[in-house]
C-alpha cells in the first residue's frame, strides 16, 4: 500500500507545473478602439485567457483590485497633451463576468488620474496615486473624500506604486513605487531610468502619507510604461511596454526584488491581437473563485520532495517494526 501511495506521488510530482499567481490584464485593441480584459497565470503570461470579448463602449483604462472586497476598479488611463476629452467616472468591473458600470466617486481628481498608476491599500482602502515630482494624495473609499498628503521628498516621479500587505510578523501595509529624482534625468548617461523606492517606513511606520521617500535600488529596464502590483503573499510583478524596433513593442512581465530593484524575467505578456496595447495589471486577490488560481499549486520539485520525505518516513517505520519484530 505505501509503495503504491509513493508511486502515485511521484506521478504526480512528474506531471505537475508551477503555478503563479492569477494575473487580469486590460487591453486596448486597436483599430476598434475597444477595450479587453483578459487574465493569465503569473508563471506563464504568454498563455493566457481570453474569458471576456472586446467591448467596444469599454473606455481604455488601468485597473485595481480593493484587496477588502475583491472589487475590480477601472481608472482612466488614455496620454494626451492638448484638446484631452473629459475624464471618466471609474469602473466598478465584475471579474468573474466582465460586467461593468461607471461609479461617481464625490471628490475625487479624475483629471489628476490620467494616464497614471495607482494603487488601493489593502488595510485602509485608500487609493494613493501621485502627480508632478512632489504630489501625493489618497482617497479613501470608506469616506468619498479625496486628501492631499504631505508632499514627496526628496521630489520624486512616480510611474507606478503598489502596496505590499502585511505579511508573517510585519506591522503594516508598505508602499512601494516606481520612478526616478526629480533631480536626473531618464536616460542620461550613468543614470537608471527608472528606481524602485519606498514612500513611507518600513512596515509602515510611517505611513505614505507622510511623503517620505527612500531609494532603495535601481530598476534596469528601459520601458515607456509601467504596471505595478503586489499580491497577497508578497510577490511583486512588474508588466512593461518595451519598444523592441521601428514599429514593433513588447509587454514584458518581471518579478521584483522589493529589498534593492533587481528584477527577474518572467517572460513575454501574449496580447489578444497584434496591434493590442496593454493599459493595466492586477493580481488577482486569494478566493476571488470563478475558476481562478487561488493557491499557486506545488510545482515538480516541491511535489517530488513531498513525495520523497513521505517515502523516508514509510520506509523507517516499516524497519521499526521489523526490529521491533
């Protein structure tokens, strides 16, 4: 019996492929013009779902998951300089159905949105989002009110933030963001594009809102965008818009070293069409249900060394009993 519980073990083990966590993607699938949401699985972006067809009266805008109600929310996210349209009220987007509606949020700087990053924090429901070198502001979806904190410093542009939860024995919620000084210049010789930073202490302490800035590392990737985001075991995921030649760009995926900025390439982000434009990520939050990944599963070498420690124990007590004998 133990021998066939072993064998059936590492059958599996053999079989089994990592799993990441469940990532949603928004598109914006040109010429229509529509929008598309689609998801794939963090360990492998270039296979993803396409659970949801492009809707052609879906705005092109980032998205965000409320980690407290496992709410999809959907912010403008269109780049223009003159004659720009009027914002959008945000999104509230159902994930297991792809069902949205715009929600009026009183107080809230929609202009201050555009094409920009942001980030709910999981404890406060907060919404934090930047703007210039020093702009730093939260609204707060349990109170509709719209506060502008205490300003960057060192003056810092942000490209993309993300909030990574209480983990273990942290005290509290971190902000991280994505950019450079407002003293460097993007590009210049012996300069990184872009610096992983913290707004904030570590575990919290204290707040974002307190506007402190520490740099903690170069970030090596030359993007025109980035996407940020951090899932509920501290995992933290970069998507990237990447010009790769004279008319071709790439939507890459990196894992992100949140103690120094190095990053690890996950791999390419498969789009829904050739000429589709990613607008945002969000890491599905753990139990959202509908057929999405809510533990990563064992990958091989996790399963295979289940299986061997499970044969060790098997084996010593079968010679227990036979000295016991």
């Amino acid at each position: 019996m133990r021998r066939g519980w072993l064998a059936l073990l590492l059958a599996l083990a053999a079989g089994s492929e990592a799993r990441g966590d469940t990532i949603y993607a928004m598109w914006i699938v040109y010429p229509s013009g529509a929008a598309q949401l689609t998801r794939f699985d963090g360990e492998t972006p270039g296979l993803p779902e396409y659970p949801f067809p492009p809707d052609p009266d879906l705005p092109p805008f980032s998205i965000e998951f409320d980690p407290s109600t496992q709410q999809l929310w959907g912010f403008d996210y269109f780049v223009c300089q003159v004659l720009c349209p009027p914002a959008h009220d945000p999104l509230l987007i159902d994930p297991l159905t792809g069902s949205w509606s715009f929600v009026h949020l009183p107080g809230l700087e929609l202009g201050s949105l555009l094409g920009m990053d942001a980030d709910i924090d999981p404890r406060t429901r907060e919404l934090r989002y930047f703007g210039g070198s020093s702009g730093n502001s939260s609204y707060s979806f349990d109170h509709l009110e719209n506060r502008a904190d205490e300003p960057l410093s060192p003056p810092f542009y942000v490209a993309a933030v993300a909030h990574k939860p209480p983990i273990g024995g942290s005290l509290g919620v971190e902000t991280y963001v994505i950019g450079r000084l407002a003293t460097q210049d993007r590009g210049a010789a012996g300069t990184p594009w872009y610096q992983l930073a913290r707004i904030g202490g570590p575990g919290g302490d204290p707040p974002a809102s307190s506007g402190q800035v520490t740099i903690l590392g170069p970030v090596d990737v030359e993007a025109e965008r980035l996407w940020f985001d951090i899932s509920a075991n501290g995992t933290a995921y970069l998507a990237t818009l990447i010009p790769s030649g004279p008319t071709g760009e790439e939507n890459k995926l990196f894992r992100v070293n949140l103690e120094n900025g190095t990053l690890d390439a996950i791999g390419e982000i498969a789009p829904p069409s050739e000429s589709s434009f990613l607008s945002g990520i969000a890491v599905a939050p753990p139990g959202l249900g509908g057929g999405v990944v809510e533990v990563p599963a064992l990958s091989r070498f996790g399963l295979g060394l289940f299986a061997v420690t499970l044969g060790a124990v098997a084996l010593r007590m079968s010679q227990r009993r036979r000295d016991g004998a």
